[in-house]
C-alpha cells in the first residue's frame, strides 16, 4: 500500500475514530466530574509555542499523543467553572455530526455541492423566520460568524438603499449603533469605506442600553453634515453587559427616516426560543434582518450563526455576482445555491451540526438552556449582591453578569484586574473582565448548563480569598 492509500484506509479511520471518542468521553467525564480541576491550563504564548514547536520537530508518528496532548492544553468549556467568553460548550452529539460534515466536506455554495446542508439550511433558517415573527417572505442563510454576518447584513442595507455595488462610492454614507455595540459593527463599516465618522456611535443611558431620546439629533447632526444614513443597529444584546436595546423604539425610529433596521442578535437573539425571556427582543419582528449566533446559546460547534431577512429578495441583491462556473442564471432567487447570498464560496456544512441537534433532542433543548442560563445568572447576581464586598455593575438582563470586589481603601481597578489576572494563572476558574465607564470589572458569561449555584458560591469565595491576599 502506498501512504496515500493507507492515510485512505477505512480501517485506520476506525481505529483513530475511536481513539479520539473514547479520549472525548473520558474528557467530558472529568470535566463535568471536576476530576481534573483546571478549566484552563494557561501558558504564556511564547511558552506554548516553544512546547509545540518540541512537538513538530518529532516528525509524524503517534496521533493519539497529539490528541491527548490537545485536550489537556486546551480552555476546557464542558467543565462547569468555565464562565468565560460566549463561547458555548458544544452538545456532544454536535461533535459527532462535526465529524459526519468534515469527511464528507460538500462545499455548500452549488446544489450540487450542498445537496442534504442547502435543504436543511433552509429549514432551520425557516424555523428561526417563524420565531422572529417574520411572516412566509421571509428567508434566511448560514455563514461564519457573527462578524461575517453583520457585514453581510450592512452590505445588504448599503445594496437596499444604494448603488454602490454597481456605481461604486457616490454619497457619504453612514450607520447609527450604540456605543456598546460589538466591535464587529465599526468594523464592518469602516471595510465599506464609511470611516470613522460614518459610523454613528449613540451613547447609552445607566443599563448600557442605546439611548433612543438622541436618536433624532444625532440622525440630524449626521444629515446636516452631509451624510447619508442607510442603517441602524440594535444590540440584542450588548456583549460586554448584555444589555438589550428598546427594539420597538429604534423600529420606530428606522420607520420614520425609511433606514434598514438590523438586529444583532448574536447573543441574545437566542430568547426567541423562549417565552418566559423573549420579551426582552420585543419589536424584533421590525427588522429588516436579524444576526443569531448558534454557537453561543445554542450549543452548536463555532462557527455557526444565522442571518435571517424579513424580505427574500433582499439577500439575493447582497451580491449580485457573475460566475458562470458555479451557477448558469444569475439573476435567478435560487435558495439551494447558498453561495448567491453568502460572503463564502466554498462553506462548511454548519447546518447538520444544528439539525443533528433537532434530531437528538428536539427542539424544546434550546428553550431549555436559554432559561436556565438565564436563572443561572439571576441566582449568581443574588449570591453577589448578599455579599458585603462585592458590587454588581448592573442588574443582569441576560446571562453575562459584571461585578466587582469593593473593599474600602483600595484601588478597585487595580486590585479587580489582579484578582483576574491571578485566577487566570491558577486555572481553577475561567472567567474574563471589561471595563465600563473607565472602571474595571469582573466578567462572567454563563455558557455552561452544568454549572451549579455551588460552583458560583465557590467563585465569590475564591474572588474573596485572592483579594484579601492581595491588599
Ligand atoms: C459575539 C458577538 C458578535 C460576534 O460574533 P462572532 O460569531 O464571534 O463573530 C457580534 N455581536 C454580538 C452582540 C456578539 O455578542
């Protein structure tokens, strides 16, 4: 045989398969266990890099080594005092289906290429429109990542309301956003050539959410200097407080200036599944598009997230874009060639990670993480606020929570981020910080289900102990 024939063999993937999933079930174990204590074994990078250059040099040979070696110097997410980033733990059954969609890798941007992943994206795009509210015109796609979809989405508002795709720059043009809003937004308009003052940055009031009394002036302020406004941005919600914005009042707002009004909902879009917190998205169904993130509170594998369009015919006009290789019409609305309408030509087969889940546990599991991480966050900001040193920065509208330690006679920034940057090393918590209003705070998102009020009072002692050791 030769290498290639057996790198091929159907044998050798068996074994090596099921090497891999017994090391994943013996990692899922000790994590939920807490059998292994540490949630993230930080090296400095330099260190890392040293120990995996020590690695390639030994040349190929022992696959095994390299998985065990990648689970143990991994941030490991299962392991239920993991609160950092709004990185999901993924369901294991999505893993599996990972593994179904990286061999047998269709590309998705033809029919063709995307004969079972065009057809299910479809289907759960459909199943998103229907929660959002939007009525059968509705339609929707899968690309990577939140960033990638909320360009897309402001390239879809500059396409409804311009011609630049075809005339090239003419007005100055500009979008309106709060000033939490994701980063990605600023930067998505700045890629569209709109600079720094064309993205407006709306302050906020004391919850962190959009300030909708100024709209009017800054929309005026920005017109009377010569600018043309094609889109607002509604935070649903904020990523370093999870703060939502007041939907209804911006849809209101984009009505009356005839602006596309874009949700992202990358977070927190995710309450449409449930009807105890989708309240909190009320005026959603406004919105010419919407972003959600299957790979935060949906459990998907990263990437993974949805952009859904009120009207059809808005994602075809994204990229009008001839390409005779790939498609023979390109003027036809074909919603089984995904490349019409994604930044992507070739595309990873993201929807059979989400309908793996569909078919594993049905639907209801998504209701059922988004309220109780969302109870997860109210019980940890009760735990915070029935502690004498401790302050919330806010009252939790989702299930990120910002607190700090407040001791007298210290300097809270300073003590906060050493208090972090001391549990970062000893591995035994992940959790992040941000600073809001110039002060400095401790940051926890609630991703993981298996996390218990336990593991949030053992947060709260540790943050105690470092901080008395500290001043
Ligand atoms: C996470 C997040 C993004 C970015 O999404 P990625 O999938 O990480 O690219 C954008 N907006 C909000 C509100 C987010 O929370």
């Amino acid at each position: 045989m030769t290498t290639l024939q057996q790198a091929f063999s159907p044998d050798s993937f068996r074994k090596n398969a099921h090497t891999l999933v017994d090391l994943l079930a013996d990692y899922l174990e000790s994590a939920q266990n807490q059998t292994f204590t540490s949630v993230i074994p930080y090296q400095e990078p330099d260190e890392s890099l040293a120990f995996w250059q020590a690695d390639y040099e030994h040349g190929a040979g022992n696959i095994e080594d390299f998985f065990r070696k990648t689970i143990e110097k991994s941030t490991h997410l299962h392991h239920p005092r993991y609160m950092g980033h709004q990185v999901t733990p993924p369901l294991p059954i999505t893993a599996i289906a990972s593994m179904l969609s990286g061999l047998l890798n269709n590309g998705m941007a033809v029919y063709e290429m995307g004969l079972v992943s065009n057809p299910l994206e479809r289907i759960l795009s459909e199943l998103l429109a229907k929660k959002i509210g939007f009525d059968n015109n509705a339609s929707g796609l899968l690309t990577s990542g939140g960033t990638l979809a909320n360009l897309t989405a402001l390239l879809a508002a500059r396409a409804a309301k311009t011609d630049v795709w075809e005339e090239g720059n003419g007005d100055k043009l500009a979008v309106m956003v709060s000033e939490e809003a994701h980063y990605c937004i600023d930067r998505a308009a700045r890629i569209m050539g709109m600079g720094s003052e064309g993205i407006i940055k709306v302050p906020t009031n004391e919850r962190l959410q959009i300030r909708t009394d100024l709209l009017e002036k800054y929309y005026n302020e920005a017109t009377e200097k010569g600018f043309k406004v094609i889109c607002i941005v509604g935070s649903a919600c904020s990523t370093s407080t999870g703060s939502y914005d007041n939907l209804v009042e911006i849809g209101n707002f984009a009505q009356k200036h005839h602006l596309w009004f874009h949700v992202d909902g990358a977070h927190g879009g995710a309450v449409i599944f449930s009807e105890k917190y989708k309240n909190k998205v009320n005026g959603i169904e406004q919105a010419d598009s919407v972003v959600i993130d299957w790979h935060k509170m949906l459990m998907t594998p990263a990437l993974a997230t949805a952009l859904i369009f009120k009207r059809d015919e808005d994602a075809f006009k994204t990229f009008q874009q001839k390409a005779q290789y790939l498609w023979a019409n390109q003027h036809s609305k074909d919603w089984f060639n995904s490349g019409k309408r994604t930044f992507e030509c070739t595309k990873l087969m993201m929807s059979l990670k989400i309908y793996s889940i569909l078919k594993a546990h049905g639907v209801q599991i998504f209701t059922e993480n988004v309220e109780h991480l969302h109870g997860l966050a109210e019980k940890f900001a009760k735990i915070v606020k029935s502690r004498p040193n401790f302050e919330l920065a806010i009252e939790p509208e989702s299930n990120i929570v910002c607190f700090r330690l407040t001791p007298s006679n210290a300097n809270l920034n300073e003590l906060n981020s050493a208090i972090r940057k001391q549990l970062l090393q000893e591995g035994n918590f992940y959790i992040v910080q941000t600073t809001l209003k110039e002060n400095v705070y401790l940051r926890v998102s609630l991703m993981n289900p298996l996390t218990t009020e336990a593991d949030l009072n053992a947060l709260i002692n540790e943050i105690e102990r470092i901080g008395n050791q500290i001043s």
